[in-house]
C-alpha cells in the first residue's frame, strides 16, 4: 500500500469515527439555538424543514422581529404578545402565584377563575415583571481579555467577574435599559443582554383550575394531556410607553411586534418552532457526571422526595385546612419529584453513560492522529473521573442538606432568625435601628399560613431517621448528632422533645414570642430548635457549600476545555450552547412518539379525552358542570377540526425544558399555533442527552385556548384585539 492509499484509509476511518459520533451528539431537531445566529447556524436547516420566514423576521435589532413580542414572565417562565395593546399569554401554572394572592376566601380566583369583562376590571399583581430583550452582543472578547496562562481558577473566576461588572455597567450607560452578562459554552463565550423590564402587570383571565391544572399531580409531565394550561395578562406603560411603577395613569403597553394566532390547526409533521427562555440543561456532561447524576443524584433526590410526598399527602387527605396549606408546596415537591424520577429511568432505559463513554472514545479516536492533542485529552477524562470521585461524597452531603433536613419545614422557617439575633445584638450595641422590619421579615407571621405543626414532626421524624441511617457520624453538624446520640437514636423522642420545648413552631408560643422578642432574646436564642437549626445551616454554608462551589468551579474549568475541544475537532457539527435561562429558538415538528414497545400515542388530544378522564370520579379530574354542559351541547364554534372535534393539547419534537413554559409555539409561517408548557414523562432525560424519537414537549393547541375564552369564559371581546388568521 503507497502512502496515499495509507493517507485514504486515515480519512475513510475518520469519516466513520466522525459519522458515529455525530450519530450520537446531532439528533434531528435537538438545539436550543440563540435566536441573533441563526442566520448564520440554523436558516438553511428551517428552510428546509418548511420554515417560511427570514432569519432577521426572529430576531432583528433594528426592525420589528418575534424577538419583540416574546418575554421573560415573572420568575422563571416565558411569555407571548398577542395583541398591539401588550395583551400576553403564558401558562396557568406561571401565572399560578399571581392568581393565588390576589385571591382569598370569598373570591377565590383559583377555584373560579376569573376573567375581566372590561380593562378597569384588569387586577394589577404586585411584584410580577416580564422583560423583554433589547438586544444580545458578544463580549467575550472584553470578558477574557485580562486571563494570562498560568492562572488558577480563583484567579480566573475573579478576573472574569470583575470584567463582567465593568462591561455591564458600561452597556447601561446613556440609557434607560438594565444589562446582564451570562457565559456560554462554559465560559468559551459571554453575551450581554441588554432588557427592558415591565412591572405594571394586570391579570386579563385565568380559567379555574378545574381546567388550567385538570389533572394535577397526576397527569403532570405525562402525556395524553387534557388541561389548558393559560391565564392572560396585560403589560401596562407610562404615556412614553416605557416601564413604570404601578399607576392608574398608566396605559396598556404598544409593543413592536404581537403574533398572529392561526385557528388552522395542526398536523402531524408540521413545522414548529418554541422561542422562549429554557432555564438549564446539560448536554455536554461527561460518562462521569451522566454516571454520578442517574446512580446517585437522582435516585437519592427521588427518594427523600418519595418519603416527604407520602407523609404530606396522607395528612392533606385527612383535612381540607392542611390540604390548603400544603398544596403549593406539594406541587412543587411533586413536579421534580416526578422529573427527576422520570429522568433516570430514561437515562438508564438509553444506556446513557455507555453512550457517552463510546463518545468519549470516539472523540479521543477522531483526534489520534495529533500525538499532543491525544496525550492532552486523554489526560482531561483523567481528570474529568478524578474530579467526579472526589465531588460525588459532596455531592451527597449537599443532596442531604437540601433534601432532606431543609426538608423539614421548622428548620427552613427558623434559619432566617439568624441573622435577625445579629441584627439585634447591632441595636443593642447603638449601632442599627432597623429591628422592627427586619422582625417581620425574617420569620413568618401568625398563625402559620403554611406550617402545620404535627405534619411537620412526622416530616421531621422521617427524614432524621433517613439522615441518621445515610449519613455518616463524621460528617453531621455536630449539635445534631449529639442529640440523636443523646435520645439513641430514636428520632420520635428526639422530635417530640424539640417541637414541644420550641417557640418556633407552635402558634401561641410564637406570637408571645414576636412580642417579647427583644426583651427576651437571649431566652429564644437557646430555643433547642433554634439551636439546632443554626448549627444545621452553618455547618453546611460553611464546611460544605464553599467546598462545593469550588469543585464546581474546577468542573466548570473542565468543561469549558471540553467544550471548546469539540467545537474544534468535531467539524461538521453545530454545536448549541447548553440552556442558561436566556432567550432561544427551538424548531421541530409536531410529532407522535412510541414510549414503550408495542405502544404508540397520538399526537393530539380532544375534549372527549378530558371527558372521558372525568367520568373516572378521580379528583385530580374533576371539572366544573359549566364545561360539561358546553361538551354535551357540542358548542365548539369555529375552533373545532373539519370533523367536528375540539382538540386541546398536542407533542412536538422541539428541545425544550424548565423555563419554556409559556412559551410561544409557531408555525412555519411564524403564527402563534399553542402555548408550550410541559414534557413527556419518558423524555425528561432531555436535558441531559435529548433524543428526537421519544423526547417531547407537550403544547396547549391555541384553538382550545380561544374557546375557553369565548365560549367557557364569556370573554370574546378579548379576541377582537387579536389577528386570528385561517
Ligand atoms: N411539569 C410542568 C413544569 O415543569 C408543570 C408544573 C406545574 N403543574 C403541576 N401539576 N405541578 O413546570
Ligand atoms: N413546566 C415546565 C416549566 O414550567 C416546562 C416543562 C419542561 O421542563 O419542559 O417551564
């Protein structure tokens, strides 16, 4: 064999080792694509899977663009404009806070719902915002430019930090925006945000969640799905149009640009695209982290979850009052509890590590041929496994902190007090007179809203006896242990004597206690739960957590070389950065999917579904007469399909996570066809290692939407302000 042909096998064998790696990292419609590269990254692939719009249509800085009517909602969700006067549409279960505090007894809006009938009657929400994005640049030239070699990772951390705080700083000046850096790639890139946030925010309507939750817990991340997931709210400006406190002056916002909603409908393997703000995933880990994270994170969050869940429940089953106390926090206990659990079973199911182990190989393969290069990255996945092996006892101690003994309400209620005895102990000594509202913050008022006191001691019995079984002696705060040593163990007589002998905990105690706080502080300052609470938290915030930040911080370092090692080598792959809570673009197609062998779902549901659930008598299916009348009268209108049925929900193959809920979802024409708002149980794993035969996100088609509103709700005027196109 001459030299070429030796040359020709070199490149055969590289083609297949790259065609199998790219099998394993580029899966069709995987990506959650920053919307000012797609021009450059994604068009061409839209195009052809029918996208019939411009790359400058989604995001423009100097014209109109999607990018204008799509927007940050309150803490974590996302949102859409749909009409030129700031009316935006997200989902229930954002909007959910919101509703439940402007409600109470006698109008309770989450029962109910509630609709205005007019924009006086538009109820503004304290302490909501929704931000919208001016426009994105790349710093990351300005970021890094003061790294020299030979840095360690605090030296690093803190050059970095400090540049980020400069450039912000500078991007605000002249001008009435607020400004955030956020890295990407792992810190291979930074780009600044530049934002305009809104906080006069008004509830338009929300359905009863009899509806916008129809299913609870029970059909939560699972589909066939049967709830509209929606409320409505409008954005209000001042005269100039721009962001101001709340104000009966004020008018409803005019924004650039609103979608247009199709009543169409869809079908299977059209077009859609999700454009919203997807909180975190983590595509790139290695078999390492996949390993740590599917056979020790997840199952040990799982299961304190499990145990937590079964005690709340058994007690929210007895007694209404308590129900109401803890159905908040039980929905969001329940919501990762189900994630995560769904997660690793679908990491395992795919053989995940594996999978990522014959990446590893196959990427360490793919740049063989450079003997430097070879020796570099073989020695990173050495240090990659070390790092894991040290990180995963940490890891663990933390999941038992947060999970477990944080857990426990009466130590997540007690840990502020902390820093209210030093606030005290400043007044004392002249220096501070801000007690009184420090007071009032710090712990919660009385009677407890969410606190019932005998649920919390089994809360606490549990999860000390899983504590005491799981945690090493060497490794607990130590007032802990010697209490559990003092009472051998038996973490019923343990919890007995600390909640009865505690002010904290207890209603009546506690409002003595709020009275004479300051009188008889050092009294509460030896309260045996108090006492304990505050060991608890120093020893984790102090012994553990900084260690913590810094493994994360040496991972992160990793990765980051990682990361920029196969955007190198790995040539004809498009490479998304994982998501990090900014804005992106996800594009797919509405798409059915087989969970399990010899099972198939279809892509879409209908009414008779949600019917047909509420026969069952299950509670979490239960809806309000009105929705039944409107089934059996078959009153659809125009919003049923040609045969007559009104469809609710349907999946599509876009990459989406936490964060996309509320998100618009587009068809090819970039009309509004749904509302984003949750994921398959299966296709959890997504956020780890995506996989476009089975991982879904699940939708409210808008037609569902459109008719709660006019036919449930009697709220049609609303529609007159939208473009409602066929
Ligand atoms: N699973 C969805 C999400 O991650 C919806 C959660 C709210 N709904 C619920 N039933 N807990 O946010
Ligand atoms: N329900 C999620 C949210 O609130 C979206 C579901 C997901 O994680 O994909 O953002």
């Amino acid at each position: 064999m001459n030299l070429s042909g030796l040359n020709e096998k070199k490149m055969k064998n590289k083609i297949i080792i790259t065609i199998t790696f790219l099998s394993l990292l580029a899966k069709a419609d995987e990506g959650m694509w920053m919307p000012q590269l797609i021009a450059a990254l994604n068009i061409n692939d839209m195009k052809k899977n029918g996208f019939k719009l411009t790359a400058e249509q989604i995001y423009s800085i100097n014209k109109a663009s999607m990018k204008d009517a799509v927007a940050i909602f309150g803490g974590g969700c996302s949102s859409e404009v749909i009409s030129f006067n700031g009316l935006i549409l997200t989902n229930h279960h954002c909007g959910y806070a919101s509703i439940a505090s402007l409600s109470s007894v006698d109008k309770d809006y989450l029962k109910d719902g509630y609709w205005a009938m007019n924009q006086k009657e538009e109820l503004f929400c304290p302490g909501l915002s929704v931000t919208f994005i001016k426009r994105i640049d790349d710093v990351t030239s300005d970021i890094l430019k003061d790294l020299k070699p030979g840095f360690s990772d605090i030296q690093k951390d803190s050059a970095i930090q400090s540049n980020i705080k400069i450039r912000e700083t500078k991007a605000k000046e002249g001008n009435s925006y607020q400004t955030f850096i956020r890295p990407f790639f792992y810190g291979n890139e930074y780009y600044l945000f530049t934002v305009e946030t809104f906080k006069d925010i008004r509830l338009v309507g929300a359905p009863p969640e009899s509806i916008g939750k129809f299913g609870g817990e029970t059909d939560n991340w699972v589909w066939p799905r049967h709830n509209a997931d929606f409320s409505m709210f409008r954005i209000y400006a001042n005269k100039e149009n721009k962001p101001t406190e709340h104000n009966n002056e004020n008018v409803p916002y005019k924004p650039a640009y609103s979608f247009p909603i199709s009543t169409k409908g869809v079908e299977k393997g059209d077009f859609t695209m999700v454009y919203g703000f997807p909180g975190r995933t983590q595509e790139y880990l290695t078999s390492y982290a996949v390993e740590l994270l599917m056979n020790d994170q997840d199952p040990v969050r799982v299961n304190l979850r499990e145990k937590r869940l079964a005690i709340m429940s058994e007690d929210m089953k007895k007694n209404d009052t308590i129900r109401l106390m803890y159905a908040n926090r039980y929905a969001g206990v329940a919501n990762y509890y189900k994630k995560w659990s769904g997660e690793m079973q679908g990491l395992k199911k795919s053989n995940a590590v594996e999978k990522k182990q014959e990446a590893e190989q196959n990427f360490l393969k793919l740049i063989s041929s450079d003997p430097v290069k070879k020796e570099k990255y073989t020695n990173l996945f050495a240090q990659f496994k070390k790092l894991y092996q040290d990180y995963k006892p940490l890891s663990r101690e933390y999941d038992y902190y947060t999970e477990c003994l944080m857990g426990v309400d009466a130590f997540r209620m007690i840990a502020p007090a902390q820093s209210l005895f030093a606030e005290l102990k400043k007044k004392q000594n002249g220096k501070e007179n801000k007690f009184d509202i420090r007071l009032k913050d710090a712990l919660p008022a009385v009677p407890f809203k969410n606190f019932n006191k005998e649920t919390d001691k089994k809360l606490c019995v549990a999860m000390l006896e899983v504590y005491n079984k799981e945690v090493d002696k060497a490794l607990r705060p130590f007032y802990l242990d010697s209490l559990i040593t003092a009472y051998k163990g038996n973490m019923q007589a343990l919890t007995d004597f600390l909640y009865a002998n505690s002010s904290y905990v207890d209603n009546d105690k506690a409002k003595k206690m709020y009275a004479d706080l300051e009188k008889n502080s050092a009294v509460y300052e030896h309260d045996p739960l108090y006492l304990l609470t505050i060991s608890i938290v120093n020893y984790y915030q102090k012994a553990v957590i900084p260690q913590i930040s810094y493994f994360e911080l040496q991972i992160n370092d990793l990765e980051k070389e990682y990361m920029k090692a196969l955007r190198d080598n790995v040539k004809d792959k498009k490479f998304y950065p994982d998501a990090n809570g900014t804005m992106r673009v996800s594009f797919g197609k509405v798409a059915d999917y087989a969970p399990r062998d010899g099972m198939e779902y279809l892509h879409y549901t209908t009414i008779d579904g949600l019917v047909e659930k509420n026969r069952s008598g299950i509670r979490d299916y239960y809806v309000k007469p009105r929705l039944l009348e409107l089934y059996e009268k078959k009153d659809f209108g125009p919003y049923a399909d040609k045969e007559g049925k009104l469809h609710i929900a349907f999946t599509g193959s876009n990459h989406t996570t936490g964060g996309n809920s509320g998100s618009p979802v587009l068809n090819a024409k970039g009309e509004l066809i749904g509302t984003n708002f949750d994921r398959n149980w299966e296709g959890t794993m997504s956020d780890i290692m995506y996989n476009g035969s089975f991982c879904r996100n699940i939708i409210l088609d808008v037609r569902f939407t459109l008719w709660v509103i006019d036919k449930y709700a009697g709220a049609g005027y609303l529609l007159k302000e939208m473009k409602l196109v066929q």
